[in-house]
C-alpha cells in the first residue's frame, strides 16, 4: 500500500501535494577544504596551550621565523616558531608540541600532519620560568642579587651579578 500526501485546494479542484525528493548523501553533497590560513590558526591556537611554551612567533618581523602551515589536499606541513621560557626542557616541549599540535590539527581540521619543523628561541623571562618549572625566584628577605652564600665551600663568597641564569637561589 502506497501512502499518498495529503490534498490541498488549489483555485478551484484538489491538487496532491507534492513531495520534496530526499537529500542527496553527506558524502555527495559537496566537500570541505581548509586552506592554509585556517590550518594556521588552528596550529598557532594548538601550540599556545603547550606548557613552557612562551609565544608563538606568527611573522612580520624580520628577524624572526614565520610560523606558517601548507595544505595539500588532506595533508598539512608545518612550521613552528615559538620562544620557550628557560628552564624549561626543549626537548620535553618539543615533543609536547608534536602531539598536541598534530592532534589538534587532526581533530579540528581533518588535516593528517606529515611534517612538522619546530624552530625555539628561549626567554630568560623569570616570571615564565616560575611557571615552567612551578618555582619560584623572588629574592629572600635582606637578600640582594650577586651576593648569593656559596655553602659549598662554606664561607660567604658573592658569585656576582648575572653569573646565576637559572633563577636558583641557594
């Protein structure tokens, strides 16, 4: 038995409503790209949320290293650059930037990542560096810089102003 729609009257006799013919599959109604503006976005906004990492270098100044991403089809080539807060391990940020970055591309745009180039510069920001390694540099009450004890050799011997780059008190 074959359902028919219902009737409406149409200027002066019944007219059978007509159907509107079904939508065509997801996979034929078109395709989406996203184009290396996007991509780049994406990948900037990924790398940004990887702890230690300080600020991802978009472009537009001459000294530094434009951070960009080309698409090719379905695939995505990146380059990073960032600046890291010392004392953070380059080596651990790296490779948090590589999955984060490669997964956020993923999900986000579809995007497999075949290469991924991370060039860092590093900061000797120290309010960074407490975050990065979740210590704290604040000099000691009565204390100033370059005059640091040395209780290794066990008298008071300053090591000079700029000698200490860790942020390390003793």
């Amino acid at each position: 038995m074959t359902a028919v729609a219902p009737e409406h009257r149409s200027g002066g006799g019944l007219v059978p409503r007509q159907r509107r013919p079904p939508p065509p599959a997801p996979e034929s109604r078109g395709r989406t790209e996203v184009g290396d503006r996007a991509a780049t976005v994406i990948a900037l906004a990924a790398a940004r949320e990887v702890p230690g990492v300080r600020q991802v270098h978009q472009g537009g100044l001459p000294w530094t290293r434009a951070s960009r991403v080309t698409v090719r089809g379905a695939r995505a080539e990146i380059e990073l650059s960032v600046t890291v807060g010392y004392p953070a391990p380059l080596r651990e940020v790296a490779r948090r930037l590589r999955e984060h970055v490669t997964r956020r591309v993923a999900e986000q745009a579809g995007l497999r990542v075949t290469r991924l180039d991370i060039g860092m510069d590093v900061s000797l920001d120290t309010a960074l560096a407490d975050r990065a390694t979740g210590r704290s540099t604040a000099q000691p009450a009565g204390r100033r810089a370059g005059q640091d004890v040395d209780q290794s050799a066990g008298r008071g011997a300053g090591r000079g102003a700029g000698q200490d780059l860790s942020g390390d008190r003793a």
